[in-house]
C-alpha cells in the first residue's frame, strides 16, 4: 500500500518506465484530452497570459498543441515529479523550463505569491497520497496564482474509494477550497464526456490578499471584530451576513449548518447580537476552535452543536426549528441539497431558508419538492450570486 510521497514517486517511475503510460485522460483520442486541452485554449485567448506553471505536466500533450506554447509567447514552467517523464520533455522541447521535483519540493520553493498568471493542474490532486501535504499543496497553488487556475479532480461524492495499491485518493477539492477566502471566482465548470465523476474548472483570481493564506484558519487581514476582539472574516461571510440583516431583520433566531472556520458564524453574532445563533457541524476544524476557547465562559449568542446531521434528522435541530419564534435556516454544510429536503419541512409560515454555492452544490431540480410551499425572496436581484433564500408561505 501507498502511504508516501516517496513511494508513489517510485511507483509512477516504473510505472511510466514499464509501460510509458501516462493514463486515459492524456490519450489524444479522448473526449477529456480535448476538454482539458480547450480549458488551457481559453484561457490564453484573453490574451494577458504571460507566465504558466503546469504541475504534474506529464508529457506536456495538451500545451504543446497550442501556439502560445509553440512561438513561446508565454514563459511556461513545467513540474513534473517523475525522472522519467522529466528526461522525455526536456529532451523533446529544450526551450522550455522544466523542474524535477516532488509536491512537498515545489512548495518549499521560493517563488512568489502570485507570480503564474495561469497555473494548469491536471488529474493530479488525487494522486498525492498524503493528507497534510494535499492540503498544504492546495493552500499553494491558490497563493501561486495572479489570474487564472484549471484544476480537475475526481468527485469525492461519487463515493469512489482508495485505489487497492494506495496511487489514488478521491479528494474533496470543491469543500477544501472554501476555507481559502474569496477572492477567486469559479467561471466554468465541466464534468468529464466519459467519466462524470471528474469535474474540470476554471477560477478568476481577481485581488488576492497580498501574502500567504492558510488552509486551516480564516483570513485575518479583512475584518476585526471589535466585540469579540478575534479576527478572521473573509469579505464574502461579512456581506453575506449583512445581506441576510438586511432581508431578515426580524428573524428571532439563525440556524446555520456547516460551521466550518466559524467567518460566518462570528459575523451572523456580530450583525444579529440580540438573538441567538445556533451552528452545527459534524467536524472541529481550527477556526472553530479558536473561537470556542475564545468565548468558553464569556456571555455570547454564540452556540455551537457538535452533530452528524446528515445520516438522519437530528432531534437538537428539528427541535429548535420547531420552537417558536421566527427562524432563518441557512445550508452550507457537506450535502446542501439533502440539508433542504431533510429539514425544510420543519419550518413554519414566515420562516426563512437559504443556501450557498447555488448552481454550484446545489440545484433547483434536487430541492423544489421540499419547497414546493416556499416563495423565492429578492432572486432577481441575487443574479450571479452564491446565496439563494426562500420563505415559507
């Protein structure tokens, strides 16, 4: 079994060494070769793409077809971790900057926050076999980029398991991105013609804090809360919340599912400090517990259920949903669509309900029965938004 760095770079040297094969995804005849080759297409045509990192470049097939690459109009960087691989294309295209070296490698490298205008990474996120590294390695690669990322992954929703000999780990790429702020913008999205478990993106980078963001903590240079003296907003929790005030000012209490870091959760304290603001989630990641030891004693709003809310409907929930007074539920925990349709049916007349990344995690096909007795508020003016709200008649 792979359990390192190190021995899946061995099992992929003989790998290519025995077999020369650089799997399906990279064989011209395949729908997914020519999705992905388009993606890199498209984003060259904007034509203020000058520098490329390609991770885990491989034998280079998709760039090489495209002119940029081939009249050297962009200053493209390779990594490719195996020396196989890595003496085929330095071999084959000398003009080109090539770098043998492993993921754990290039993040200790010294290049600088945002210095690739696009950084391609290909079939590759699920082949690194260590945890903290994928994480960390994620966490990089969105600092790395000034403009555009394409990245595919396989769907971890799909249920797909570890590969037997331990080369492939199914990664949930789409949840693991939240926690890195929002200053990137997913502008296509794709699943694969012949595998629909893989997905292909885009992202817009457009102003990225400047300096290195962690994977594990919320942003800490874009709001500091002055009650709570904790800082850690990402700028589209604050809006988020000051929207839901705005929509809902006279909501009794919040209930959000998927706490997550706890941005939005310290912002819902903030912009509703009167009523009370229940959290659940099923993991402690970092963020929340800062902000548990930060409130542990203290008189806050703030309270916090450690629960699995997903496997069946969890008495503490329906039963506060069920209380009276006027209750905004806001979905943005592991399985949006299932959150709806388990636990809109507990709500009341006036009740308010809302979700994040619509169109994205969640469709209107997957939860219009269970709001077949709820009316859309302001969708209009939410066009191109994340967030979508509906109140029960």
């Amino acid at each position: 079994m792979i359990k390192s760095e190190q021995e899946a770079l061995e099992y992929w040297n003989k790998r290519f060494k025995e077999k020369g094969d650089v799997g399906w995804g990279s064989q011209k005849s395949s729908k997914w070769y020519k999705q992905k080759k388009d993606a890199i297409a498209t984003v060259l045509k904007t034509g203020n793409i000058k520098r490329v990192l390609d991770i885990c470049c491989g034998d280079c097939k998709f760039i090489a077809e495209l002119p940029e690459f081939q009249d050297g109009s962009i200053d493209y960087v390779g990594i490719e971790p195996t020396k196989v691989i890595y003496d085929q294309i330095t071999e084959e295209f000398p003009d080109k900057t090539f770098l043998n070296i492993t993921p754990s490698e290039l993040i200790k490298t010294d290049m600088n926050n945002g210095q690739f205008d696009l950084i391609i990474c290909y079939d590759f996120l699920f082949h690194i076999v260590e945890d903290d590294l994928y994480l960390d390695f994620v966490k990089w690669m969105f600092n790395r980029a000034n403009k555009y990322i394409v990245v595919s992954y396989d769907d971890v929703e799909k249920k797909y398991q570890r590969s037997e000999d331990g080369h492939y780990i199914p990664r949930n790429f789409n949840g693991n991105i939240q926690s890195l702020g929002y200053w990137w913008k997913r502008i296509y999205n794709a699943d694969s013609l012949e595998h629909k478990s893989m997905k292909l993106h885009i992202f817009e980078v457009k102003d990225r804090p400047i300096g290195n963001v962690s994977t594990y903590k919320p942003l800490k240079n874009f709001y500091e809360s002055s009650r709570l003296g904790i800082g850690g907003y990402l700028i589209h929790e604050l809006e988020t919340a000051q929207f839901m005030k705005q929509v809902c000012p006279d909501v009794d209490m919040v209930i959000e599912l998927g706490s997550f870091h706890g941005g939005l959760t310290l912002q819902l304290s903030d912009n509703f400090p009167d009523i009370p603001i229940h959290t659940f989630d099923f993991f402690i990641e970092d963020g929340i517990k800062d902000i548990l030891d930060h409130i542990e004693g203290k008189d806050t709003n703030i309270h916090f259920h450690h629960e699995d809310i997903l496997s069946s409907p969890s008495k503490a929930l329906v039963g506060i949903l069920q209380s009276p007074g006027k209750k905004f539920l806001y979905t943005d925990n592991g399985d949006k669509p299932k959150e709806i349709n388990m636990y809109a049916k507990y709500l009341k007349s006036g009740d308010i309900i809302g979700t994040h990344d619509w169109n994205v995690e969640i469709k209107m096909y997957q939860i219009e029965k269970s709001l077949r007795d709820f009316e859309p508020v302001l969708h209009k003016e939410m066009e191109g938004l994340l967030t979508r709200l509906w109140r029960k008649k």
